[in-house]
C-alpha cells in the first residue's frame, strides 16, 4: 500500500519522530534563534530549503555513492544548499540574515539534515525520501513556532513585532535570554512526552 | 571500476558540480549583497546628519571610515564617522554623525552589534539609548550618566544616559564614539581629510 506508506513517512516528522521534541536534534540552533518569531520562521524555512534539496540530491545519487566516501558527499550536497540558502538571504532579505548571524551557514551541520540524509534518503527512493523530507520540515517548522511564539510573547511582550500584551506586562527578559529557551524547550519536550505517554496508555 | 578510483570520481564529481553552483550563485547575488550593504551605509549616515542628500567617502582604514553628508547645493553638512570596536560580546559597529567642526555630535545610529538580548542589544533603540545622544558637545570626551535618567533633558550638554543593566556595552559604545571623535579630529588636523573648499569658507 504506497499511498499508506507515503502518508506514515509524512506524518512521522510531525509527532512520533518531530526533530525537535522527540529526536531533540539541531538543539544549538533552535535554542539560540526562537528568541522572536520571524527568525523562527526564516530559520525553519532555511533548514526546510536545505533538507528538501538535500534529501532529494542524496536519495537520487543513494546508488552511485560508495559507501565509504558517503558522508564526505552528504557534507558536500548540504553545504552547497546552506550556501545557497545564505547568499539569497544575504541578498534579498538583508535584516534577517543579519538577526540570523551565523546559524544560517551553521545549517551544515545541523544533525536534522545529516541525519535524514543518512537515516532515510540513502536507502529509499526519491518520493519517499521528498515525503520524509516535508513531514521532516514541516515538524521542525511547528516546533519553532510554538518556541520562538512563547519567548516572544513572554520575553518582548510582542508576537510577529506587533505588542499583544498591554503596557501593564513587564517582559520577562529571562525567556529571549538563553536560558527562557532552555526552559521553553524543556516544557515543550515534557508536555510532548505527556501527550506520548496518554496516547500509548489509551492505545 | 575499482573502489578507490569510484570513490575518487565520485566525490571529485561532487565538489566539481557543487564548486560551480556556488559560482554561479555568488555570480547571482554578489552585486545585490554589496548594494545591500552601501545602502544601508547611506541610510544611516543621512540619519545622522539630518539633511544629508548625498555623501561620500572621505577616509577610510580598518574599522574606521569617515563619510560627508552635502545636501542638494553642495554644502557639506556634517561628517559620519562609522567605527568598529569591541562590544560586551562581539563587536559592535557604529555610525555618529558630526557638524562641520567635528565639536557637537548630531546622532548616532548602530549599524551592528551582537550584545545582550534584552539588556545591551537595547543600544540599537532610539527610544531607550540613542536619543540620549542627540546634539551633544563633544568638544571635550563625552561622560556616561550613572544611575540612567528618564530624559534627555537632564543631562548635561557633554553627558549620555546608561542602559540600566547593560553598563559595559553602554561604555562600549562610549568609547567608541569618543575614540572615533578623536581620531577624527586628529585626522582632520593631519590634513588627511577635509572639507571641500566651497562649505569651509
């Protein structure tokens, strides 16, 4: 059953295997840039751009590969794409590579990316491993927002740049401080494993 | 065809097609990069000499470069003097606009700074740092203002507020504006720069 397949390889990357909450991989760059939304989101697009492509190039040259030089190449492929992904930024979006700073060249080595392409897109074909890819980016993408909606709103005061709480709230500075993403992060991940552990009891 | 030499091929293949990619890329966006980077220059240096129709570079060395703002006649308005030094983090990059005789500063912008979120990084707000910096003698090495005041009404004419919990990048930022102002001077005096001869008479 393809279309059944296809469906578990998208779904996963959103709950059972989120990279954030549930593999807890590229921690470094998720804590440093969920300190406000918009470079949540630019950071989740970035990573997305870089692992679909990849995903898609190292599934397609999965065969001719040798095994031995294979995560030489998988470097190779990803840090094309981030460098790609970092000059347009650089480009046409000038204010948010610069609130980026490094983390958008340190996608390289983000073990999302690394690991998709070593755990899924070399050993299946090019449809499921642009399927993983999706599911992959789009988990990645909602656990950014949720993390950098929560500091923003509770370390600035402001979602998406707009004030949403009235003069009367003093922002917690703590929360766009790295340890408001250690705490944020921490929450999530518990809440997502209380969810997991209801889920399983039910089931 | 043997292992070593597919692996050769292969990754050779890869770095070839990737290294040309990125040529083209670079190819693409380079002119676009560097415009980004000239204009953003130029905003700031015509908010922080309020007037500024064009402006050109004067001086130029590592980290330090001195601009003019004319306006539509020619007239040179006052200098920007963009500095980079070190912040509480990183370095932090700024712009401070002078008049004609480099004795009062106009304002000041920062172009880049790395500090404290929340705290140091308030350096880049208008409303909590830098309209405390507005028309300020410089004639003598400006001082910060310990415990901060609420507006800039009470400081003296050579004295610029703190950031409440962010006093090493608040003094950073001081000195860079007085280390700047001096070279500049210095310069300035050295002949190394001057103003075009219609404005100085």
């Amino acid at each position: 059953m393809p279309n059944r397949s296809f469906l578990q390889d998208f779904n996963k990357g959103l709950w059972q295997e989120n990279p954030v909450s549930r593999q807890l991989l590229g921690m470094c760059s998720t804590l440093a840039i969920t300190n406000a939304l918009i470079n949540g989101v630019a950071m989740g697009l970035a990573v997305s751009f870089v692992l679909i492509f990849s995903s898609l190039l190292v599934s397609l040259l999965r065969k001719i590969i040798p095994n031995q030089v294979r995560i030489a190449s998988y470097i190779v492929v990803i840090a094309t794409f981030v460098t790609m992904a970092d000059r347009f930024l650089a480009a046409s979006f000038p204010a948010i590579s610069k609130s980026l700073g490094p983390y958008v060249p340190l996608i390289v080595v983000n073990c999302i990316i690394l690991g998709r392409a070593e755990a899924f897109a070399s050993k299946n074909t090019v449809g499921r491993s642009l399927v993983d890819a999706l599911g992959m980016c789009l988990g990645y993408i909602l656990a950014l927002l949720i993390l950098s909606s929560i500091r923003e709103i509770l370390g600035s005061g402001t979602w998406l740049g707009y004030r949403v709480l009235g003069t009367w709230f003093e922002p917690w500075i703590i929360m766009i401080l790295p340890p408001g993403a250690f705490i944020t992060l921490g929450l999530l991940i518990a809440f997502a494993n209380q969810i997991e552990r209801k889920i399983k009891l039910r089931r | 065809m043997r292992l070593s030499s597919r692996m050769i091929v292969v990754l050779t293949s890869i770095g070839l097609l990737s290294g040309s990619l990125l040529v083209s890329v670079n190819f693409l966006t380079r002119d676009r990069i560097a415009l980004n980077k000239k204009q953003e220059i130029e905003e700031a240096i015509t908010r922080v000499v309020p007037g500024t129709q064009a402006s050109q570079k004067l001086y130029e060395e590592k980290e330090f470069a001195v601009y003019t703002g004319k306006n539509d006649a020619g007239d040179t308005l006052g200098f920007a003097i963009q500095i980079t030094a070190a912040g509480f983090q990183d370095k932090i990059s700024l712009i401070v606009g002078t008049n004609p005789s480099l004795n009062k500063i106009t304002s000041l912008f920062i172009l880049d700074q790395k500090e404290t979120p929340g705290l140091g990084a308030k350096i880049s707000s208008y409303d909590l740092f830098l309209r405390f910096w507005e028309d300020k003698d410089c004639s003598v090495p400006l001082r910060l203002r310990k415990p901060a005041v609420q507006t800039p009404e009470q400081l003296s004419s050579s004295e610029v507020n703190t950031i409440t919990g962010a006093t090493v990048s608040s003094e950073s930022v001081l000195n860079c504006v007085n280390s700047s102002l001096e070279k500049a001077r210095k310069l300035k005096a050295e002949g190394k720069f001057r103003i075009e001869e219609k404005s100085a008479e």
